[in-house]
C-alpha cells in the first residue's frame, strides 16, 4: 500500500487553480521527483501533504489513514522549504540536533547522525558557527541535514539544492538520494530542474495547472511521453504537426506540408491529423541527401559536452539537433544539412484540443 495518496485533491487561491482533482501515490520508500515549471502546483501539492494548506477537496491518506485535515506535528512528515527558518542563535550542530534533542534521543547516537549529515553537507568544519555567518548555499545544506535529522519518515524537499553551486549541487544529488534510502525514508522532492529529476528519482510525476500528466521512471517520462508538453518539457523536443499519409506495419508517414516525416505509431489512421515530437538528442544531421528534409544551419551552441545545431528549415521553422561536441569541428553556419530520425525515436499524439502553442507554453 503506498505511503501517501491525494485523491482528487483540488485547492483554489481566488482564481488561481493550484491543483486541479490532483491524483498521485508515492510508494513506501520511494525517491519520488515532482517536475514541473514554476506555477504548475508543486509547491502547493508539498504543502498539503505536510498539512501546512488544507485542501478544499479531496482527500490525502498516509498508510491507508486519512489525515486531510490531521495537524502537521502529528503527520510525521518534514519539510524542507526554500526559507531555510534556521534558528539563528544556535550553531550548526545545534541546529542538526534541534530535532533528536527534543525527541529525547540518545545524545550519542544523535551526535553521530548529526557527524554523518555534516559530512555529508560538506559542513564538518563550520559545525560551530551560527547560520549567519553562512552564505545561503550553505545554510540551505544546514537546513537539508537538519530536516534529515528530524526522525520523520516522509521527507518533503522544495528545491533543496536551489541555491548551490553547480560542483557541489551534482555531488549533493547522488549523496541525498544515498543517504534518504539508507535511512529508508519516503521522499518527495520538488523541482523544476529536468536533469535533477532524471537522475534522482525512482520516478518522476510532471505537473502543469494543477494535474499530474504523467507518473513514470525517469526513463518512461523521458523515453515515452504521455503529451506534447511532456515530450518537450522532459528533453526538448523538435515538434511539428501533419496529417497521416501511409502506413505500413507500425510505421506511418506524416505529411508535414513541405515535407514527410516517418514515425512508429500503432494508433493512428490514415488522414488523422497528428502532432510528431522527436528529442533532440535523436536528431540526426549530415551533409549527404539522406533525410527526410533538408536546411541551413542558423546557429551552433557549444555547451561542453554536447553542442546544438539548430536549422533553419523551410515552412517548419527552427529544427534542432545535439551531437557530441567531437562534431562541433564538422558543422559551420550556413551549411545546408538534411535532418533524420529513427522512426522509433519518435513520439505520435493526437492534436492538442487547446492548440499546440498553448500546449506547449512554459509559464
């Protein structure tokens, strides 16, 4: 049975809808990520299952118990906000012991709970130091271990690595994650950083408007998405819309106007109008005439890594592609380039009813 169920939750702050009959299960134990972009209702949906905002309907349960409207102190739920509310008198340690303090822990088992999170944190030799002699980086890792600390066994993060620096924000990932399951805790943690989210969470629900789109490991969300928005918002997306041409087998063409794509898709007819979204990872380019279209290169992103072609094509509008950056030597701009897929690479939905542009919108 899982840990936590909203059930049809929804809450409304006049005429902001912060959740929208809202449905999610987080499993006992699990890392569960909420991804979505800011105003989407992640917050909202954090603070009502630690108690802190009462929904206006619907119900949440932990272990098949309703708590809906149980006060926050008797949940057993910790929350990590993104104001940190140290307690500004008291020195590092101190405030990582607050909680086995008061719950009259052992003193020594508490201290080495308290020795492990500061190692954790990268804080053991600011252990003595008050909050404010810290930069808010590092008080938000203060405010991380203390809430680890609590003895809670549901853990809410709110963008608990926001304020670090990229270095240390990419080791926190993969200690945080550690550290929660070795203390077998449930977590759910909120962000809008997409690679945050694929490379903690067993799985990730994307939000938008108060619903949950999709539920999914990080590799279902990403590989296999459930809407246009998913398929752009997890791994940008090139999108473009057509009508079905042809099939044969699994495989359909897509008349896209100026040009005809290929795509695996079981569902659709011939003449349905469709919207095709490929990642831009598994855009392929060349210099050869060996695609289903062709353009001009318009700009080249070098970002480490990888770098991003993005092409300028002809009743499409800008198609992108990311390579390795061992290509960023192959490509110049204005380089006329065909554009490939896989045709299993490629996702296949119905048109949005609201549109594609507002389907697509980031608020």
């Amino acid at each position: 049975m899982p840990v936590i169920r909203m059930t049809d939750v929804c809450k409304r702050f006049g005429d902001a809808v912060a959740a929208d009959r809202l449905n999610l299960e987080v499993e006992d134990g699990e890392y569960l990520c909420i991804l979505g972009p800011t105003g989407a209702g992640k917050t909202t949906a954090m603070r009502m299952i630690c108690g802190l905002t009462l929904p206006d309907s619907g119900t949440i349960s932990f272990d098949g118990e309703d708590v809906t409207e149980l006060e926050t102190a008797k949940r057993g739920a910790t929350m990590l906000s993104q104001q940190y509310s140290l307690f500004p008198h008291m020195s590092v340690m101190d405030n990582i012991m607050f909680g086995p303090m008061i719950k009259e822990w052992d003193p020594e088992d508490s201290k080495k709970i308290a020795a492990n999170l500061l190692h954790m944190v990268h804080l053991e030799s600011r252990s003595k130091e008050r909050p404010t002699h810290l930069s808010g980086g590092q008080q938000q890792r203060v405010a991380l271990a203390r809430a680890m600390a609590s003895g809670s066994r549901i853990l809410l993060l709110d963008e608990p690595l926001r304020a670090l620096d990229a270095r240390l924000r990419l080791e926190l990932r993969k200690d945080l994650k550690s550290m929660v399951k070795s203390m077998g805790l449930t977590a759910v943690h909120v962000t809008h950083d997409q690679d945050e989210a694929l490379e903690m969470a067993d799985r990730i629900a994307v939000i938008r408007n108060g619903r949950i789109l999709q539920v999914g490991t990080p590799r279902e969300v990403f590989d296999t998405p459930a809407t246009p928005f998913v398929a752009n918002f997890v791994g940008r997306s090139n999108v473009i819309t057509g009508k079905v041409s042809s099939r044969e087998g699994d495989t359909i063409s897509v008349d896209c106007g100026p040009v005809t794509v290929t795509a695996m898709d079981p569902v659709h007819g011939i003449g349905d109008d469709v919207v095709v979204a490929v990642k831009i990872g598994n855009t392929r380019i060349s210099k050869k005439e060996e695609g289903f279209f062709s353009g001009r290169i318009e700009r080249i992103l070098y970002e480490g890594v990888s770098i991003t072609v993005e092409i300028a094509v002809e009743g499409l509008g800008l198609i992108s592609s990311k390579l390795p950056n061992r290509k960023f030597d192959d490509y110049s701009e204005g380089d006329e380039v065909s554009v490939r897929w896989m045709p299993s690479a490629a996702s296949v939905f119905d048109i949005p009813e609201c549109g594609l542009e507002e389907e697509l919108r980031v608020e």
